[in-house]
C-alpha cells in the first residue's frame, strides 16, 4: 500500500508551476466549453428557466450536504478504529470538508493528502493510517455508486420512455458495471492475476497503455482496500450500508432541484442521473469542474429525456448549489482545524508526511 501512496504522491504533488500551468489551462478549457454551451443553448432561453425555479426546493437540495458529510464523518471514525478507537466526529467531519473543497477547487485529488494529514494533526492517527483509510473509503464509494447505477440503470430502462439508442447505451454501461464489480470482487481472492490480466490488456490500446502502471496501482489499491473490510463482515456491512445511504442522499439533491423548475423527473430516473454524475467525476476535469460539470450534464440528462431548453438552466444551478455549501463548510473547516488557505493549497505542511521515513 505504502508504493502505492508515494506514486500517487509523485502525481499529485509534482512541481508547483507545472500544476499552475496544467490547471490554468484546464480552467481556461473549461471556461470556453461552459461558453459554447450557453451560446448553443440561449441565454435568454437559460435566464427564463432560471428565474422561474423554486427558492426554497433549491434551499433544499442544497441542504443535502449537510447529512452527507455527517454520514461520511460517521464512516470514516468507523474506518479508523483499528488505529484509534475514540476519534471525534467532529473532526472528521471538519476534514471531511476542507478536502473537499481542495478536491473541487484543484481536482488533482490533493485534498485527500490534506484529509489525511489534517485528521492526524487533530486526533494523532498519523498520515499513513489516515491516507490509507481514504483509500478503503473511495473503494466503498466505487461499490456504492456501481451498485445503485446498475439497479437504477436497468429500472428506468424498463420503465422510461426513453429512444432505443438510450436504452441500449445504458445497458452497455450496465454491462460495463458488472464487469468492474465483478473484477473488483474476484480481485479479492485472486489479485495477481486480476493485476496481470489488466496489465496485458491496457497495454494493447494506443490510448491508454502509457497509464498501464498508473491503471494497475489503481486497481491493486482498490482491491487492497476491500481486502481489508472483507475480512471483517460485520464491519463491511456497516459501511457499504452507510454508503448506500449517503450516496441515495447525495443524489437525491438531482430530483430537488428538477423538482425546483416543475418538471417531473422520475426519482429512479434522478437518482440514476445523480449517480452518472458522480461518477464522471473520476474522469479528468476542470477547476471547479466548470464547463464539464455542465458538459457531462447534458450528455447524461438529454438522454434520459430532459428537454433543451432546461439542460443547462438546470446544470448551473445544480453545480452552484452543489458547489458552493462545498466551499462555504470548506472555509470553515479551514478555521476550525487551525490550518491556512496557503498551506493547504500548496501542500507546503503536508508535503514532508508523505516522504518515506528512514532509520
């Protein structure tokens, strides 16, 4: 586990003018993708949408943060118990918020380095428990949302009035679930050969076989994570239950804010499309993921029948709503736990827990 943080270290904590640079330029990428899409929409057409929305759905649906990140705080103070036993919610709740801030702001996953180090600042966990305690919880938040998309997937399937084009794009993203599931929990027993197996193919395409290794660290960090929770059954019912339920909760936040502009959206539907979402986020994205936030929505919701003419009224508001209590709580976070915008920005503090420690 330990090879696999420092590569991920090396990734993420590179030299600081090269990430300047990388994330100016995404940010700039974004930025004119978030234009061509309000001009190939109206502006007109996405200021009468807007205004027509319900305050108090929107109060709403951007409430949703708040019994997320208390269940995730919850999750997390369970994770760790095997390192200390009486960890403050409080505190993970705290660090739970800045990181994601610094992941929505600079999306290079820096802010699971400042969870880390953050949480052990606090409660004495130490960075590495604490690093690799984030690790156990994004496998649990990949089986959560797998799960919910392949159920949600094959419901609004059946059910929707949805083209034949959709129905079969959804089905081979069904598909394409279950395989990933399916490798994740024979990876388990069988992690060499799963390593191997994905290593061999990776390879063979052009596109993506220079990210072989990074590919195979991911996956082997993946399966190392659930290897941990499966040799305790009780406990692994506990978090996938409370990830089940935090994920519902998140997601819900799509149904209230299309219930915010009057169209009737399916719940299923809106949970599905919720769940998309979260998941595209593992893909590579912008600063404050502007632009392909509103990109990926219309993508996911045009398929699932939303007209034109709310797509991007309702991809705005729903990144706004869901971006800023993100940075509200984050800002916060920073004066609870005693840390600076500087340090956690430019991981100076943090950047010395990650070296290897010699003797």
């Amino acid at each position: 586990m330990s090879n696999i943080l420092f590569k991920v270290q090396g990734v993420c904590l590179g030299s600081n003018k090269k990430n300047t640079i990388r994330i100016g330029a995404s940010l700039a990428i974004g930025i004119l993708l978030l234009v061509a899409l309000i001009w190939w929409t109206g502006i007109d057409k996405i200021g009468a949408a807007i205004g027509s929305a319900s305050p108090l759905w929107l109060a709403a649906a951007a409430a949703v943060i708040l019994p997320v990140y208390i269940l995730r705080a919850i999750r997390w103070k369970l994770l760790l118990s095997p390192v200390k036993k009486n960890v403050r919610v409080s505190n993970t709740f705290w660090s739970t918020a800045v990181g994601s801030m610094v992941n929505t702001l600079i999306p290079i996953r820096l802010g699971e380095f400042v969870r880390a180090y953050t949480l052990g600042e606090k409660e004495g966990t130490g960075f590495a428990p604490g690093l690799s305690s984030i690790v156990v919880e994004r496998t649990l938040d990949l089986i959560g949302l797998l799960s919910i998309g392949i159920v949600t997937m094959f419901l609004v399937s059946a059910q929707a009035d949805l083209s034949s084009l959709a129905v079969n794009i959804f089905i081979a993203v069904a598909v394409f679930i279950v395989v990933v599931l399916a490798v994740i929990i024979v990876g388990i027993k069988k992690e060499e050969l799963i390593i191997r197996i994905l290593t061999r193919i990776t390879s063979k395409i052009p596109l993506v076989k220079k990210y072989t290794i990074r590919i195979a660290d991911f996956a082997s960090s993946l399966i190392k994570g659930l290897k941990g929770l499966s040799q305790n059954p009780k406990m692994f019912a506990t978090n996938i239950s409370l990830t089940w339920i935090l994920w519902l909760i998140q997601t819900s936040a799509i149904y209230l804010t299309f219930t915010a502009f009057n169209y009737p959206m399916p719940f299923v539907a809106a949970i599905l499309g919720g769940t998309l979402m979260s998941l595209s986020h593992i893909l590579p994205a912008t600063p404050g993921y502007v632009g392909s936030y509103e990109a990926f929505w219309a993508i996911i919701f045009f398929s699932l029948g939303v007209p034109e003419n709310l797509l991007l009224a309702t991809a705005v508001i729903s990144h706004l709503i869901g971006l800023l209590p993100i940075v509200i709580l984050g800002c916060i976070s920073v004066v609870w736990l005693g840390v600076s915008f500087e340090e956690i920005f430019t991981f100076k503090k943090y950047g010395a827990a990650t070296k290897p420690q010699t003797n």
